[in-house]
C-alpha cells in the first residue's frame, strides 16, 4: 500500500477507530466532539471557513477511502460523522450539555436517517454521498439544538 493510500485510510477511519467492530459511527462522532471543541474556540468567520474546509477534505478522502476499499459507503469511513458531528455544534457554545445533547440528537437523526436525509444518501454516490448525509443530518441537529437552547431560554433554563 503507498503512503497516500495509507494517510488515506487512516484519515477515512478516524485515526482507524473506524476498524472498531462495535459502533464505529459513534467512535468518529466523539472524534467530532474533540474538533468542534477546538473549532469553537475560533471566532466565526474562521470557524466558518475552517468546517467548509473540513467537509471538502472530507468528501475527497471518502472518496478515496471507498475506491481503495472497492465497497460503497463502507462502515469503517468516519470521517463523515466527524463532519456531521462538527456542523452539528457549529456556532453553538460549547459545553457539556451542549456536547452531549448535540452528539445524542446527531447520532438518532444519523440512525434513523428521517427525510431528507435518507433521500441524499441513496440519490448521491461517492466520497459526496458518504458525508454529505452527515453534514444534512448535522445541519438538521444544529436547528434543532438551536431550537430546545430557545426554548430552555424562555422557559428561564440556561443550558447554552
């Protein structure tokens, strides 16, 4: 195996926690937690900029990773819970109920994969359909994190 294949597979997997048998998609989501806490330490613009950056990359390594595998959308490529994770906390504050509750609405929305989000994965192939699913399922999770923080506000519950 080259060394770009290597580097490949290790950043597809998470630092190869992707190999773990049990659950491999919640090992890369606690690796999201890990960057969105970094991330959230940014100011926005950077941050911003930073997880597009990310999911970029993520889609070109997915992409690679799935070539070299030679299966489709295979269960060791985390990378894309890493980005899902990462856009799920994406300009929220970054505490342990955020944290937790963030990681927990983003690993149902990533099981249950509700509309749209199933519709992207099965209509989009490749590195693109790997994490774009993610970051569609990280995207609904931000909405409604930001949503329950909104509604903990008004009923005088600081949660963020």
């Amino acid at each position: 195996m080259k060394i770009r294949d290597t580097v490949v597979m290790f950043l597809a997997t998470g630092w190869y926690v992707g190999k773990i048998p049990l659950a491999p998609g919640i090992f890369g989501s606690l690796w999201g937690l890990i960057l969105s806490f970094y991330i959230a330490r940014t100011a926005g613009p950077l941050a911003i900029a930073l997880i597009i950056c990310f999911i970029f990359c993520a889609v070109w390594i997915a992409h690679a990773a799935e070539k070299l595998l030679a299966q489709q959308d295979p269960g060791c490529i985390v990378i894309d819970e890493i980005a899902g994770m990462v856009v799920t906390l994406a300009g929220l504050p970054f505490n342990p109920v955020i944290a937790i509750s963030g990681f927990i609405i983003f690993r149902l929305l990533d099981i249950i994969k509700p509309f749209p989000i199933r519709t992207l994965e099965r209509k989009v192939s490749g590195g693109t359909g790997i994490v774009m699913d993610d970051v569609l399922a990280g995207i609904i999770g931000n909405i409604l994190l930001r949503i329950v923080i909104e509604i903990a506000d008004a009923a005088g519950i600081v949660i963020a």
